[in-house]
C-alpha cells in the first residue's frame, strides 16, 4: 500500500504505526491495533490482514511510518 510519504508499505507497517486509524475488512471498518493501545480502548480483536482491502492513515504531515514501539517504549 502506499504511504502519505510516497513509499511502498506493507500492511505489517501500517499494523504498527501511529497513523493508522482502521482497516476496512470487507464492508466494516475495524479499529488499527496500533491505535487501538493508545486509546482508552487499549485492546481489539486480531486484524486478519489478509482480509485487509484498505486502511484509513491520519497522517496529515505525511511523516511517513512511525512505529508504535516508539510510542510506548
């Protein structure tokens, strides 16, 4: 998939970054992991990623893929 920075990303990246919102799966919008644990919600259901036919990105400033594990390390 591509990413606000114009390069090439697997939807493994857009699991773990903080720009992903949700995932479409099918016809539901389902919330990212990633974002999932920096919200109150804190948790969601696996994402079967190979069910994934696109992901909503926040990622206004087009920093590009920004691990989670930055965020909570």
């Amino acid at each position: 998939m591509p990413c606000p920075d114009g390069r090439e990303r697997s939807l493994e990246h857009c699991r773990f970054c903080v720009h992903s919102r949700r995932f479409c799966l099918g016809d539901r919008w389902v919330p990212s992991p990633a974002r999932a644990y920096c919200t109150l919600q804190r948790s969601t259901n696996d994402v079967d990623l190979s069910a994934v036919n696109a992901v909503e990105c926040d990622d206004e400033k087009n920093e590009g893929f920004r691990s989670i594990m930055s965020v909570i390390s």
